[in-house]
C-alpha cells in the first residue's frame, strides 16, 4: 500500500512539474506561429515548414524516440541492478550515433536531391531553402544524440529537471524571435534556421552537462556486448521504424499537398499542425509521467496494475483532450482570427479535421507503452507502421482525382481507426489484453460523453458570435465536460479514489 502511495505521489508530483512546462510551451508555440508568420510571410513559412520540417519530426518524436531507452533503463530499475545501467546508457550512445549518421547520409543524397528536384518552391528562394535545408540538418543530429541523456533523466522521474531545460528551450526560442523581429538582414529565414540550431546545441551540452554530474550509469566507456546490443539495437531499430513511419505520414502528406498545391497550402497545414502539437501536449505531458510506472511495474509482474494504469491514462487522456479541443473546434474561425494577423487559406477546415484526427489518436499513446514494456514490438511496429504509410498512396491517388486538399486528414482519420483496431487485436494476443473490458471502461464512457455534447454545442451554436459570448460558450463547455467526466466518464471505483484522494489533499491543506 505504502509503495502503491508512493507511487501515486510521483507521478502527480511529475504530472504538475511536466505541466508547468506544457502550459508555458503552449502560450510560446501560439506566440511564435503568429510572429513567424508575420517576419517570414506565407511563403517562407511554407518554406521552413516543408524544407525544415526534418526539425519538427525529429522535435516532436524526441521525447518518442528516448522512450526506447528509457525502456531498458526502467526495465533494469524494476530488478533493482544498478549495474546494468551503465551499459544500456552506454550501448544506446553508440546506437544513436549510428542513427545519426544514417540520417545525415540519406539526408544529404536521397532528401538534397528531393528538395531540389520535386518540391514545388519559388526559384528565387530555392538557395535559401537549400541553407534552411543544411541548418535543419544539423539541428536534427544535435537533437537526436540528446535523446539518451533525455531518456536517463525521464527513466529516473526527474521531471522537475526535465521541465526546467524544456523552458530554458523556450526562453531561447523567445530571444531567437526577439531577434529576429528586431533584425535588419535581408533573409529572415535563414538567420531563423541558424538560431534554432544554436539553441538545440546549447540544450545538449546541458543535458548531458547534468546527466554526468547526478548519474553514475552516464559514465561514457566502449565495450561490446553482442547479446545486449542484438537487444538493444533491435528493439530502436524496430521502434524507430514506428516512429520513422508516423514521421512520413505526416512529412509525407506536407511534400504531397506541396506537390499539389504549392508552399501556401504548406503554410495552413503548419498553423493546423501547431494547433495539433498544442493540444497534445496536454496527454503526452501526462503519459510521460505515468510511463516509467507503467514499465517498472511491469518489470516486477504486477500486470493487474499495469491494465488499470492503461485504461485510466486511455480514458482522462481523452477527456483532458477533448476538453481543449471541442471549443476550438467549435469556435475555430473566431479563435483564428484572434490568434493571427495572417490566416492563410484552408487553415481552418486543416485545423478542424487534424483536432478530429488527434482525438481518435489520444487511444494510441498508453498501447504503445503496453508494447514497450513487454518487449514485443517488432510485429506492433510493422503492423502499426504499415497501416499508418497507407495514407501516402490514398492521398496521392485521391488529390490526383481533384479533390479538396483537406481528403488528406479524411483518410488521416480512416486510417488511424483501422489502426487502433489492429493494436487492440494484436495487444490482446501479446499482451493477453481484455479488449471487451477496454471497450466496456474506456470507448463507451469517451463516446456517451461526446454524444452527450452535442445538443449544448448545437444550442450554443445559435447565440451571437460576439467575443464575451463565446468565452463564456468556451467555460460551459469545459465545466460541462468535466461533469459528465465525473458522471459518466468515471467508474464507481475510481469515483471513489478520486474522492480519498481529495480528502487527503484537503486534510494536508488544513494541517499547514
């Protein structure tokens, strides 16, 4: 019980810690999408998006890609050998390394001759590209050699840490803005690209900076251990194949609607696309939390614990998620207008359907984890990564039919419901995973809540558009989610925890 309570007071101390940093790389995200696309226009910020968009892949699988590591890191912490640490920290250098310089080597034939052969961009800025093209680069293997150090130091729940050099990176990225708002050069965009890579440096040299000081297991010493890296390297192999397959999904549908439409329409789908990356901060801040329990306990054989973590962490990840994105949804085009000076076209049914599309994606986040944890995630990677690249040849075949450059996120969202089927199906055979309980506990209560929403969102829909009309129509909402989480989201049992867990919080409240 003591150890089930400790527990429980990490993973809300990490959760408040991870969203202290979610919230202020939310505000930044918002603030930097308008000033970038008022410094660069709208077609260099089409540029950068589809030139540079190897950052944001390798940006927004960080945190993906170190939780490979951090699978054998708390897979070792579960069986309490410390020894072992050292050399999985060690072996996951060397495989990064590895990583690295396969990705600079298809970076710089395959990706080079594809941004100057097949992108559709204005000759006249085509060298600038190239430049944006050389500094992403680079700024992606900076990325990609921190993830170990990030790994080590979520495997061993220092959050506070971890959220401390998130905002360092966000207070550098303001001062890049800063600059760049103030600057007199006469290329914005490459002197943009150029900064961004010096703040990815200065990252890396304090992670790793850290990790050596506080961590014994980040003691940097060559030895070879076949059996170790076969493991090691297949399970990064297979999970970067995964992850390699999400990223040309969503690079791969950013070249073709360029192909098709030009560096414009890539400028709508960036502004959806940070729309997505700031609403699923909110989940992925508290998978990050709730992770490295899931796999310890998992390490240790407490599987019943494991299931229960699966589907509370499926169920108020939607919840939390669908609190954010039923107003935006809703009030979109107000909330656009609002948010920027520059709304490029399309931007807004792009951000309706991508919301869609990340709502249904929410279930994805705790299966993955199930799948690290066991081990067993060769099929689940060519399973999950062959579904996911079926949206590059339906794109492709439907756009050249002539239909609307938003078909993309339809399939996006066809696609990702057949996936998550298949996991459910494949989890249950690796994992013995109950689908009927989790349809019972987890999909029912998510979709009677949806259901629920409707007629409000219809009546609110025919009050006036004024701005103090909508903000009070966005708090109904929100409080009324949060009452049918509580009614119908929620089990009697977890009611119930909810409500000690209350009580303790009120008592420590009365004793200070």
């Amino acid at each position: 019980m003591d150890n089930n309570h400790s527990n429980n007071k990490r993973i809300a101390k990490n959760t408040v810690m991870l969203y202290v940093r979610m919230l202020l790389m939310m505000g930044v995200a918002f603030f930097m999408t308008r000033i970038l696309l008022k410094e660069l226009g709208v077609e260099d910020f089409g540029i950068y998006n589809i030139v540079g968009g190897v950052v944001a892949m390798f940006t927004s699988l960080r945190g993906s890609f170190a939780s490979a590591t951090q699978r054998f890191l708390n897979f070792e912490m579960g069986r309490k050998n410390e020894e072992g640490l050292n050399r999985i920290f060690n072996k996951s250098i060397i495989i990064h390394l590895i990583l690295a310089l396969l990705l600079l080597i298809l970076a710089e034939t395959v990706g080079l001759w594809f941004v100057n052969n097949k992108l559709v961009i204005n000759p006249e800025r085509l060298s600038s590209a190239n430049l944006v093209y050389q500094f992403s680069i680079l700024t992606s293997l900076v990325t990609l050699l921190t993830i170990p150090f990030d790994a080590v130091i979520i495997a061993n729940e220092k959050m506070d840490v971890y959220a401390y050099l998130s905002i360092l990176d966000v207070l550098l990225k303001i001062g890049v803005i800063l600059v760049l708002s103030y600057s007199v050069v006469n290329n914005p965009l490459v002197l943009y690209s150029f900064l961004v890579l010096l703040v990815s440096l200065i990252i890396r040299f304090l992670s790793s900076w850290y990790c050596k000081r506080n961590f014994r297991e980040c003691k940097f010493k060559l030895f070879w251990d076949p059996k170790l890296f076969k493991e090691m390297g297949s399970f990064a192999g297979w999970n970067f194949l995964g992850n390699s397959a999400f990223v040309l999904t969503n690079e791969g549908t950013n070249i073709l609607l360029n192909i098709f439409g030009g560096t414009p329409i890539n400028a709508a789908r960036a502004v959806a696309y940070q729309v997505r990356n700031v609403s699923t901060q909110v989940t992925s801040t508290m998978m990050m939390a709730i992770n490295p329990q899931i796999i310890k306990q998992y390490a240790e054989k407490k599987y019943k614990p494991v299931m229960d973590l699966i589907f509370f962490s499926s169920k108020i990840s939607f919840f939390l998620l669908f609190a954010i994105t039923l107003p935006v949804l809703v009030y979109a085009d107000i909330i656009l207008k609002l948010w920027l000076e520059i709304i490029p076209e399309h931007t807004l049914i792009f951000v309706r359907l991508i919301l869609v599309f990340v709502l249904i994606r929410v279930f994805h986040g705790p299966l993955d984890t199930l799948f690290k944890a066991t081990g067993k995630i060769k099929k689940y990677q060519l399973i999950d990564s062959g579904i996911l690249l079926l949206n590059l040849p339906l794109s492709y075949f439907l756009l050249k039919l002539g239909l609307e450059f938003s078909v993309v996120f339809n399939v996006m969202i066809v696609v990702e419901i057949i996936n998550l089927i298949c996991l459910l199906l494949l989890a249950n055979k690796v994992a013995n995973f109950d689908i009927k309980s989790y349809f019972t506990n987890v999909i029912l209560p998510c979709v009677l809540v949806v259901l629920s929403t409707i007629p409000l969102v219809y009546y609110l829909l025919t009050l006036s558009n004024s701005l103090s009309t909508t903000i009070i129509s966005i708090l109904i909402i929100v409080i009324f989610i949060v009452f049918l989480f509580w009614g119908i989201g929620l089990n009697k049992s977890e009611r119930n925890k909810a409500m000690k867990s209350m009580e303790k919080f009120k008592l420590k409240i009365k004793k200070r």
